[in-house]
C-alpha cells in the first residue's frame, strides 16, 4: 500500500512530536499482562479483605429467602418488589468489591499510557478485512511472542501450583467427607496462597512483557531521513520560505532607512565602504542614526543624502565605530559624543554662514 512504509529505512529515533502523534491516535503502549496482573491482585485482594464479609451478607439474604420462602408472596407486584430487594442485597455485597475490581482495570491501562480518546482505531480498512494482511498479523512476531509467552505462563504457573498443592494432596484427599463449612477456611487459605504465589509470578512476567511492548511500540514509531526532515520543516517551517520571508523583510527595512535618509543632519563616510546618516536637532539628548549600511547600501545613503543637499563628511574611524555600536532609531553611544558634536557643530556654523551671505 502506499501509506506503508519500509522498515530498513527508518533508522532514526522518533521525536517527542512523533510520539506525541502516535499517542493521540491512539497508538499506545498496551500490555495484556500488565492489565491482568492488575485484575488478579485486585481480585486477591478483593478475597483477603471481602470475602468474608461478603460471603456473610449474601449467606443471610439466602437464609433468609430459603428459610422464609413459604411466606413470601411471588405473585403481580410482589414478585417484582421480591427481585428488586434481592438485587440490591446482593449489588451492596457485591458493589465494593466488582468497583475495586473496575479500578484495578483502570490503573493498570493508565499505569502503562495516559488516558487517549480517539476515533483512530474505529475507522475502517482494507487491512482489518484482508485475508493477506491477518495472515500476516497470525504469523507475526508479536503474535509469536505472545504464543511462546503463553505456553511459558502455563508451565510456569502449573509447576508452581502442583509444587504447592503436592504435599497437601493426602490431606485434600481426606476432605472429602468433611462438611463444608469446615471446608471453606481451608480453601480460603489455599486460594489465597495460590493467588499470591500467581500474582507474584505474573508481576514478573508484566514487568517484562510491559518492557517488550514498550520496544516494539518505539520501533514501529521510528523515522526515516526524508520524515525528519518533513517533520522539521513543518515545525521550524521551510528554509526557502524563511529565507524569502527574511529577505523580504530587509528589503523593506532598507527601503524605510533610505526614506529616513532626507532627515539626517549629517551622513558620515568611511568614505566608500561605510556610511552612517545622523539626525539632530535641538532639544535632542544625543544624534540619532537614521540609516547605515556598507558598500552598495553605503554608497545609496550617500546618493540620496547629495539628492537632498544632506552634508556627507569623510571620518573613515568615526563611520567604522558608529557603523559597529549604534543600531537604527538609536541614540549613539556616549564615547562618539565628542567627536559627532565637533562635526555637527561645524556644519552648523557653515550653514550660518551661508545664511548670512
């Protein structure tokens, strides 16, 4: 298909953003074990601490009913009124613990991903519905691994559950004419070993296949060359386009600092590489550079400054250090102070003089 891609060619490792993407998508790290360690500590818990009690409440709404069937009427409404107050004896034994339960399932899905609502996997492909594409997914590593890990849990767990009961059998085996109420402590405390015995096997087995999961999920998000460099050109945006955009912008700036050009007092030269336009007037703290530039800029400052009669003066030093202090709209520095106010004050006094004549 066309949207899938080679997996020699993505070599590099997934960005934040691209992870970030999967997730949204609903493209998350998910481990089976992890979630059913969670459901079977949850139920162990839910038979250490409620069983009992739980066992108690219902035992008395049976007895109860049992005891008491005779008199209880089963006809019209009654029958009704009878399954709504056995449903709610048996929802508030039972309610406790079925909700530790839900919440155990819920931990063990946010334990391993955030929480992602998305419509992603719902929508439709060829690839759910193609013989080829299940074929694939039949004999795939993944689905392998899961095999392999299956057959590896049974034999694990039924090893450790024959180690545990073998010694017991003669004992099991007497119990057979016991009453049963005598019976229940001994297989609450057998289940409970057995539980735990389980749970703490498959917390080893979640922490290992919650470690596969999290690499096949990273694998299958890494980036060929061209993707990172798609991806970094939509999120820092195009060089071209910056490069344009940034000439174009300096275009305009050059445009505005040549317009500036006619309000300068003085135009400052090196005199063919430099060129620095100062306004001044009275009531000003200091000179202001209205425009500068270098080369074919420099020699436009001063095109324009003799279009406007704007006095131009060689200072080869003094055009170099205001070129490399003083930006645009900015007051020039105080150690040019002196040296700029002896040549503004000399084409001061020439232009009196001019005046007078």
């Amino acid at each position: 298909m066309a949207d899938e891609r080679d997996d020699t060619e993505r070599t590099e490792d997934p960005t934040p953003k691209r992870l970030d993407e999967a997730i949204k998508r609903g493209d998350v790290v998910k481990s089976v074990e992890v979630n059913t360690w969670f459901m079977i500590a949850g139920g162990t818990l839910v038979l250490m601490v409620f069983a009992t009690p739980m066992a108690a409440s219902l035992e008395a709404t049976f007895r109860g009913l049992l005891a008491n069937s005779y008199q209880i009427p089963a006809d019209g409404g009654a029958l009704s009124a009878l399954v709504r107050s056995l449903a709610s004896d048996v929802v508030a034994a039972l309610g406790i613990p079925l909700l530790l339960l839900a919440l155990a399932a819920l931990v063990g899905s946010m334990i391993q991903h955030r929480i992602v609502f998305s419509a992603e996997p719902l929508k439709p492909s060829l690839s759910k519905i193609s013989p080829a594409a299940g074929f694939a997914r039949l004999f795939s590593r993944q689905a392998l691994a899961n095999f392999a890990k299956g057959l590896a849990k049974l034999a694990v767990i039924g090893a450790v559950m024959a180690g545990l009961l073998w010694p017991q059998r003669d004992r099991l085996s007497g119990l057979v004419g016991v009453d049963p109420a005598a019976i229940m402590p001994l297989v609450q405390a057998s289940a409970t070993q057995m539980l735990g015995t389980v749970v703490a096997i498959l917390a080893v087995v979640a922490a290992a296949d919650y470690l596969f999961q999290y690499r096949q999920w990273y694998e299958r998000q890494k980036m060929s060359l061209r993707e990172m460099k798609e991806e970094f050109r939509q999120s820092e945006g195009d060089p071209a386009v910056k490069g344009k955009l940034r000439q174009l912008r300096q275009t305009r700036m050059r445009k505005r600092m040549i317009a500036a050009v006619p309000k300068a007092s003085v135009v400052i030269t090196n005199p063919t590489h430099f060129a620095v336009a100062l306004q001044y007037e009275r009531g000003m703290n200091a000179p202001v550079c209205v425009a500068k530039g270098v080369d074919l800029i420099a020699r436009r400052i001063r095109e324009v400054a003799e279009m406007h009669e704007i006095p131009v003066v060689e200072n080869p030093p003094l055009a170099r250090a205001l070129h490399g202090t003083v930006e645009i709209d900015q007051e020039i520095p105080p150690e040019h102070y002196r040296a700029v106010a002896e040549i503004i004050g000399y084409i001061m006094r020439l232009r009196r003089l001019v005046d007078r004549t």
